[in-house]
C-alpha cells in the first residue's frame, strides 16, 4: 500500500509534493488535505521490533495517555498489524526560512512546555513495561569506536577535553542522572517543535518514555548550539529550574553532565549528517562545558 492508499482510507488527500523532511526514523511524513483542512500524516510501517515500539510509543502519547500539555491535534489514526498511522492537523513549523531563529520568548514557553510535562505525574499504567525505557541513541565505545570519536573531536583542545569526559564517565553518568525518573519526549530539538497560535507543541514522541527532564533539556540545548548561532543557555536553565522548583546550579550540573556524554559519546556517530559549521560550533561548546565533580 502506497502513502497515498494508506492517507486516502483516512479521508485525505495528498499534496502534490507531499514529502516533509526528517524521517530518519524510517517513518513516512506527508501533508496533505482533509475536510479543506491542511493536515500530516505520518506513517511507520512495523518492520521491524524497534519501529514498532517507536510508532506504539508516539501513538500512545499523541491518543492515549492524556499529558496535560497542548498536543498536535490527532484527527484520526490507526493501528493494525503492518503499520500505525497518525493524522493530524498541519502546524506552523517553529522554525522557518523567514524566521530561522527562535525567539526568547518561544526559547521561555518551550522551556514552560518541557517543565510542565517532566512535572506530570508518570503518566503510564505500567510504566516497567520496557517499551518505555527505549535509548535512541546509544553510545559509542571509547576504544572500539576511537576512530569515529577522533574524527569529531580532532583539535587538541576537544581532544583533551574528550580525555576528561572519558576520565569522569561514571562519575558524569551518576550526575546526570541524579534525580527522580519522569516521563520524557526523548527527541527535544526545533526540528520537533511546531507551534499553534505562536505557542510551541512537540510533535515525534517516538522516542518518549521514562528518563530525566534534565535530559530533554541537554539535547534540546546541544542540538540548538550545533544549529544556532546563539543559545541562551543560562536562560533556558534558570527559566526551567524555577519552573521546577530546583536549584539552578544543580540543574546545571546535571545538564553539563549529560551535554558532555552526548557530544563525547553520541555525537560522533552522526559526524557525516553535521555541517562544516555545526561541527565548529559544537566545538567550541564541547571545550565550553566545565564538568565540576560533587
Ligand atoms: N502536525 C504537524 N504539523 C506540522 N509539521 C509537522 C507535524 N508533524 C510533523 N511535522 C513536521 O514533519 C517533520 C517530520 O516529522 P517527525 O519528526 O514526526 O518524523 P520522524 O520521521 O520521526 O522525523 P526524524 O526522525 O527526522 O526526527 C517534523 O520535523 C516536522 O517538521
Ligand atoms: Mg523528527
């Protein structure tokens, strides 16, 4: 069944160029139209264990589990056995070619928006289920991967800085996740982000589940500063502490801590997707970061 069979059953009609971007995730995006209305469907077709976790993952949290935070609008969906599909109204992309850069007061209702949903009470009715304790990206191996990581970290500044990180991996992975489990998005970056009204909505919650709302936040902050040219660190960081209640210095801590194993670890192995610039900027944080052990 083609893309087009499968939004037609739902009621909609594709546009004539109807590919989004992204869809790394193996997931099919496509926007078209239904009742006069602009709308995305997106469908995974269940190939495969890890994509079918994914698809019940974002099925669950866009149908199912009533998160007490503005959502896309779901208009109809499905699930059988060979695929899930997922139609929902067409949103305003946070980030576009005429405004590229997000504004701080769409930085301050995404920070509210992340704060509001780490606060939820967990929200699953069997939350050892290990569908929801999926690790999207896992990390390299310091020895068997050198290669892959050298080739990211390649002056000696963010050498050094990468013998540090891998002196105090424990140590950072304790730190970081030093807090409460919460039911997380697990894929926080702009890329994700759409918004109604000018208020931000997360869309792909393939990979949402349990985890650290601090991590959220150290994605969102490092996959901004390979983006951006300015990231309001310190902002976002006391903005989300005191929508917490939290010490912002612990806060920071533990956001450093896991923004130093994402860039050491995880980075590398998408060195051939990242800009030439990307590459510099995250550089110049990765040297930035300052690990204080406690
Ligand atoms: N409801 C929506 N309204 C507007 N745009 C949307 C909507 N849902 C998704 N998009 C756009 O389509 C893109 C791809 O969707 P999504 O991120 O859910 O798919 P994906 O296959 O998981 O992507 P990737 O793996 O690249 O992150 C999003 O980054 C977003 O720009
Ligand atoms: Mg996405």
């Amino acid at each position: 069944m083609t893309p087009a069979d499968v939004a037609h059953r739902h009621g909609v009609v594709l546009d004539d160029h109807p590919l989004l971007p992204g869809s790394m995730s193996g997931s099919t995006v496509v926007t078209g139209v239904r009742d006069g209305q602009a709308v995305v469907v997106k469908i995974t077709v269940h190939d495969s264990d890890e994509a079918t976790g994914r698809a019940r993952r974002e099925f669950a949290a866009l149908t199912g589990l009533a998160l007490p935070i503005p959502m896309p609008r779901v208009l109809a969906g499905e699930v059988t056995a060979e695929h899930t599909v997922v139609v929902m109204r067409a949103h305003r992309p946070a980030l576009t070619e005429e405004h590229p850069v997000p504004s701080l007061p769409l930085w301050t209702s995404l920070v509210d928006l992340l704060a509001r949903l780490h606060a939820t009470p967990m929200p699953l009715d069997s939350p050892a289920d290990s569908l929801w304790r999926y690790q999207g990206w896992s990390e390299l191996d310091p020895v068997n991967d050198r290669p892959a990581l050298d080739l990211l970290w390649s002056t000696p500044q963010t050498r050094s800085q990468l013998q540090r990180v891998l002196d105090h991996r424990d140590g950072l992975e304790v730190l970081a996740s030093a807090a409460e489990e919460e039911f997380v998005h697990g894929d926080c970056h702009w890329g994700n982000v759409v918004t109604d009204n000018g208020d931000p909505l997360l869309v792909d919650w393939q990979s949402a589940g349990i985890g650290r709302g601090t991590d959220d936040l150290a994605f969102l902050l490092t996959r901004a500063a390979a983006d951006l040219d300015v990231v309001p660190r310190t902002t976002v960081i006391a903005d989300y502490a005191a929508r917490r209640g939290l010490d912002p210095a612990e806060v920071e801590a533990r956001v450093t801590a896991r923004q130093l194993l994402v860039l050491a670890l995880q980075y590398p192995a998408f060195v051939s997707y990242l800009h030439p610039r990307a590459v510099e900027r995250l550089h110049t944080l990765f040297v930035q970061l300052r690990h204080r052990p406690r």
